[in-house]
C-alpha cells in the first residue's frame, strides 16, 4: 500500500476506541460500519494538533470551508457551488433529519429506494415522517437500477412530501448518471416534492466510473434541492463531526441559516474538513488507487473460496454488497458469519426488507484483511453446512 495509508497492522488497530474497534470482542473482525482503517493524512492531524497547541477548542466558525469545499468541488467534480452557500453540519444524517423538519409537514411520507442506508428509515421515524419505499430493481447480472415507475407512483402517493436519494448509492456503491438525475429531477418537480440529495461518498468513486453532483445538473431542480457532503468517509474523519450542506439558492440557504444553531459542527471538524479538501488530494488518490484494488482483489477471492457468492464491485465507496442467499444462511448471514467465523458484517436486512440474504462487507482495509475477512467467512460457511 501507499506509505501515506500507513500498515492497517492489526495489533495497531486493535488499539483504536472507535465505534468498528470496540463493538466486538477482540477475537472479532470488524469489517461492519463504514470506516477505513488508513492512518489520517498529515495535513489534517497537522491542523487538529495546531489548533489543540493553541487551545483553539471552541464553538465552530466556518471559516475557510466554503472556499475549499468549493474549489475542490470545481475542480475534482465538475460543479462549482457558491462558497457563501456552503453550510458546516454536524453530520449529513442531522443536516438531512433538520431540513426535513422545515420542509415537510408532521406524518408526511418521505421516498427512499432500498436496499439503502439503513439510518434513513430510522431517522425518518425518529421525526416523525413516514417511508415510503420505492425500491431499485435488481438486474440478472447482480446490478441494480432506479425502477423510474416505481419511484413515480411512490411519489405519487398521499401525503409524500420529499425524495431522500443516495447518490453514489449505498450500500451498493451504484453511480447515478446524469440522464437518471434528471429524470428524478423531473419526477420531483412534477409531484412538486422536496428533493434531498446525500453525495456523502462522492469523494470515493472509482476508475471507470464518473460521478456527476445534482447541483451540476441543468434543472430547476437543482436550485431547490438541498445537497449534503462530507469530508467523513473520503478522508476517514467521521469522528471529528462535520459535514457539509450545499444551497443552491438564496432561499435554501436562508432556510439553513435560519437552523445554525441546531447544525452547529465540531470547530476541529471544520478545521479537519478544510485541511481535506484544500490539502489532502494526494492523500485521497492514494485512497481511491488503493480501493480499486482492493475491489478486484476480493472479486478473485470470492470467486476461489466462495463461488456461491454474487458480487458485483462498486463503482465508489469501499462496501461491498455480497449476496449470500445461495449460502443458506437465512435472511441474516451476518449473524452465521459472526457466530461461526468472527467477522462482523453489516447485515443486509438493516439496508430494508430487499436486503434479505445480503451482507455489507467493509473493503477500506489492506488487502491482507480482506483476505483474512474471506477466509473467516468461508470457515463460517463450512461450519454451518456440518452443523
């Protein structure tokens, strides 16, 4: 691996206090929630050790983040953002659970396509809004795509008010063109709903794959949507709490002004997010080089050790959506692979009654523990067949 990615040595891991570390016992793999075992790129330790010197541990500021999202933004995605309409949030699930809350009344019915990030369904309850679910539809080749017929009678129902979509997908890792986005722009715009977009793993899409932000996109649509980003799983700072809210017009951005107390960020997560964006690209490439790979990789390990297995690689993001369901381990293989060979996935039923027979598999590690998660896996296996 790239030196600047560090050993992802174990022991050394084992060592971290994180939510992936300290789940499990430590005879358990954690290979579950989407964090990366990288070390931390030098210019944003650099930034949250110079402020730590200084005692600079106070209230957020958004600082310099509008211009370095924005420029990063511009140059690595093709969309150029106004930096003034650039918010710091505490996270992209509470900037989305807040804006929801402006824009859509009490008991009204939010779309989601599953199999999705599970925490949309359970933020929509947790403010009192309804799912409505208009699933993907899986293709013969283990794909999926947006069923555009489904998604338009969802939105078409009583009481919707709002389209959450992922975009790239998770867990999928499936990128959206810009033919598809304009579709659901139209779709959103002809049932006049609001339309949310999380591009949190935008900063993670692969080679081969080209990622187009809603906010380039040319439609009236997006100036009305609300975009949410972050720094947290491109760059691996989930833990320094700050994600990024785009605007694309002066009454959006009112609407979040309006709601800063409520969104205030972590100041060391703005400060981390900054030194990202504007200082951390090698760093990033690096990431994204080392996925790539890493992708291939467990493709060839299924394929030798558990051929039953369909796997199609993402096109972004390190998760890797297995299907399992040819396994025989129920609904939840998870929980076999867990109990039989100590490694924790994520299990596919969180992802929406379409993830029956799935699991999530965390690839932002060196190749030696996908290896090693495979290779527990495939003793899980054998060991629930001889039961």
């Amino acid at each position: 691996m790239d030196p600047q990615l560090g050993t992802c040595s174990l022991a050394a891991l084992a060592r971290r206090k994180s939510f992936k570390w300290r789940t499990y016992p430590p005879d358990v793999l954690p290979a579950f929630v989407a964090e990366m075992d990288f070390d931390v790129a030098e210019p944003i330790a650099d930034a949250i050790r110079a402020a730590l010197a200084l005692g600079d541990t106070g209230y957020p500021h958004v600082g310099e983040l509008g211009e370095a999202f924005a420029t990063y933004a511009t140059d690595r995605l093709g969309w150029s953002p106004d930096p003034a309409r650039v918010f710091a949030i505490p996270d992209v699930m509470t900037g989305i659970a807040e804006v929801l809350l402006a824009v859509t009344p009490p008991g009204s019915g939010v779309v989601i396509s599953p199999p999705v990030y599970g925490p949309f369904a359970l933020r929509l309850g947790l403010i009192g809004r309804r799912v409505v679910d208009a699933p993907l539809r899986r293709l013969d080749d283990g794909g999926y795509e947006i069923d555009f017929e489904v998604l338009d009678r969802a939105l078409s129902g009583d009481g919707v008010s709002a389209y959450l979509l992922c975009s790239p997908h998770n867990p999928l890792g499936q990128v959206w063109d810009r033919t598809q986005l304009v579709a659901i722009a139209d779709l959103c715009q002809r049932h006049e709903v609001a339309l949310l977009v999380d591009e949190i793993h935008a900063p993670l899409v692969l080679p081969g794959a080209r990622f187009v932000p809603f906010g380039s996109v040319d439609h009236e649509m997006s100036e009305r949507a609300y975009i949410f980003t972050s720094a947290s799983k491109g760059w691996n700072i989930a833990g320094l709490k700050c994600g990024v809210a785009a605007a694309g017009s002066a009454a959006t951005a009112t609407m979040l002004t309006e709601r800063w107390e409520a969104l205030l960020a972590s100041h060391l997560g703005v400060l981390g997010s900054v030194a990202a964006f504007a200082a951390s690209l090698g760093w990033l490439d690096a990431v994204v080089a080392q996925l790539d790979q890493n992708r291939v990789h467990l493709a060839r390990l299924l394929a030798e050790q558990l051929p039953e297995v369909g796997y199609v690689p993402g096109a972004a993001s390190f998760l890797a959506w297995l299907d399992c369901r040819k396994l025989g381990l129920g609904d939840n293989p998870a929980a076999v692979f867990l109990e039989r060979g100590k490694v924790a996935l994520s299990p596919g039923p969180d992802f929406g009654a379409q993830g029956a027979g799935f699991a999530r598999l965390n690839i932002g590690t060196s190749p030696e523990l996908i290896t090693e998660a495979v290779r527990r896996i495939a003793t899980a296996v054998a060991a629930a067949r001889d039961s």
